[in-house]
C-alpha cells in the first residue's frame, strides 16, 4: 500500500499550478511510496494540459482525473475516491508544499497510530514578477516567461493557535482544547479510512456551498480517536485577491448569507454528538458576527427578517474562548444586533 495521497483540486489556476505541482515532487519519500492526484475540476486554462503534461513525465507518480466543473468539495471527493495511500493530505492548487516534510509526517502518523495529525502552515504571497531575459524552461520542459517570488508574511499572526502540546487525545477533546477557530482541511494528515470507512458513511466534503471546510472539519474531528499535532511548518498558503476565500462579488454576496446561516445549522447538528460545546459555541458565534456585518453591509432592507432568523436558530448569547482582539463587539451584538449593525454603518 502507498502511504500517502496528495489530492489537488485544480481550477483556473495556471500560474500558480506548477509551483504547486513541483513542490509535492520534492518530498523525501521514495517516488514509489506516494501518489499525487490531480482533479482538473473542469478548469477552462491551460490546467488540463499541464495536469497531463505532468502525468505523462511521471507516470508512476502522478495520476489525472478531468471531470465537469463542480466545485472545490466535488473536486476533493473525486480525488478522495480514488486514492490507494494509508494517508491523505488535500493540498489547494495555488498553494504548495514545504520541500521534504512527507517523510516526518507519515513517521509521525505510523508511530503514535493516529487518524489525524495537524501541521502549521504559513502566508505567503507573490511580491515580485518580472519577465526573465533568458528563457526559463522547468524541468519537463514548461517555458516560463516570468520570473515569480513569494515572501512569508504574518508568518505567526496568530501564534496561540499554534498547538505545541504533545499529547495524543480524541478528536473530540482535541476539538473542544486545541483546534481554535480555524478550521483548513489542508492543515491535516489523516487516516484514508477514517473517511471511507467500508462500515460507515463517508465523511466527505459537502458539495456546492461556501465554507465546506468550517462544516467538514468537525464531523471529521468527532470520527478521530487519536490526533495530535507537529509545530512544524508544512503548508504555504498563497493570500491573493480572487481566490474562493477572498473575493466575494456581488452575485454572491446571497449565496454566502445563505451558505453562512446554513453553516450555523450544520455545527448545530453535529454539536449533538459532541460531549463539548463551546468549540461550536464559538465558532457559531463567529459566523453570526460575520452574517450581522453582511447585513450591515448588504441586506440592511431584510434586516428584521434576518434578525429573526438568527434568533429563531437559538445563537444568543454570542460567546466566545478564542482569543480575540474585539470581543467588545460580541458584548454589543448580544445587547442588540440592530445597535451594533447600525453602529458598522455608521463606521463606513
């Protein structure tokens, strides 16, 4: 059996997708030990092409899945279907991968029997790009005619979520203890048959919503006996305008309101077979915080219907044992919604 399956769903990212591909190509596990599945989730760029390009020059290495467009979670179940690794590791396709860290994760996971173990990451983004003088052709023979650097930036911009605890405990204790509010399926290696159990249901991505993350990280967490954590830095994530997490344009603006609220109704489920609460306590309360600003912001006419329908999801009192910097906000949203809702309008 292999040991790990990098899956990357891949769509309209052409100039980031060979960084991505080129850095789970420099691992330290022997080329016969790993599987890279690319998803081309229908992507209408020159993705398909390189996706092939790349299959064709490790064919023992890389496999290609092509299919209709349906989006991240789609992209990611696909991939999942197919993978033959112990281990999983989703990767997005305009991020990559720390050169040679497959080695100590898998390590990690063999020798403390874990479902899941989480890694750190860090934020990088594209600060410089100039056209090259000499033409720069890669190693499978792709031209570049730029010349791409990235910088970390807030490289610890949240360090009390970084997990230096050592302890191997249940998902769910881990999620109540030591998760924090940021839930990135990309932060994780995990157990294949945790999530395709051939006894179980499937914990697969939700399709077609917003946050699938946020609703998927749970669910996985409460299926996990053993977890723990690495401090070290594995994962590079590209903070750029126009990716599914940044740009919000205003056709979906309705779609995210929606896929929020019914974000709040998905933890509240799942909370039932959690014996903690406040990790969904808080994180339920983060998501009213941000739909209270798109009413603020967006559907200020709806207000008292929206207001209603928070109320009527039982929220209230906002609460939260996050660290935050605002909670002050929280402690005005809980004496009135409309108050601190008026309060951001009066801001902008």
């Amino acid at each position: 059996m292999l040991k790990l399956s990098y899956i990357v769903p891949i769509y309209k990212v052409e100039i980031y997708l060979k960084k991505c591909i080129d850095s789970l190509l420099q691992q330290d596990l022997p080329q016969d030990e790993y599987e890279i599945i690319l998803v081309d989730d229908g992507s209408p760029d020159g993705c398909p092409q390189i996706c092939d390009d790349y299959a064709l020059a490790y064919p023992n290495l890389i496999r290609v899945i092509h299919r209709k467009n349906g989006g991240l979670s789609a992209a990611r179940n696909s991939g999942l279907e197919i993978a033959e690794g112990k281990y999983v590791q989703f990767v997005d396709s305009d991020d990559y991968i720390e050169p040679n860290t497959a080695k100590i994760l898998v390590e990690q996971m063999l020798n403390e029997n874990l479902d899941i173990l989480k890694f750190d990451y860090q934020n990088v983004r594209l600060i410089y790009q100039s056209r090259l003088s000499d033409i720069d052709v890669n190693h499978i023979g792709y031209i570049s005619p730029v010349s791409r650097v990235f910088e970390r930036f807030e490289v610890n911009k949240t360090p009390h979520l970084i997990d230096t605890d050592t302890n191997i405990v249940t998902g769910d204790t881990y999620l109540a203890q030591r998760l924090g509010y940021a839930c990135y399926a990309t932060q994780f290696v995990l157990r294949r048959e945790l999530l395709l159990s051939p006894n179980k249901t499937p914990i697969l991505f939700k399709d077609g919503i917003y946050y699938e993350d946020t609703e998927w990280t749970p669910r996985i967490m409460l299926a996990a006996q053993r977890v723990n954590a690495t401090t070290n830095v594995v994962y590079n994530y590209l903070y750029r305008e126009g990716s599914i997490s940044r740009s919000i344009s205003e056709q979906k603006r309705r779609k995210v309101l929606n896929d929020k609220l019914s974000l709040i109704d998905s933890l509240q489920l799942t909370a039932q077979q959690s014996s903690h609460n406040r990790w969904f306590k808080s994180e339920i309360s983060g998501v009213t915080m941000s739909i209270l600003q798109l009413i603020a912001r967006d559907f200020w006419n709806e207000r008292h219907k929206l207001f209603q329908q928070l109320k009527d999801k039982q929220v209230y009192p906002l609460t939260s044992h996050f660290k935050m910097h605002n909670k002050w906000k929280m402690y005005i949203a809980n004496i009135s919604p409309l108050l601190y809702c008026t309060l951001l309008r009066l801001k902008r």
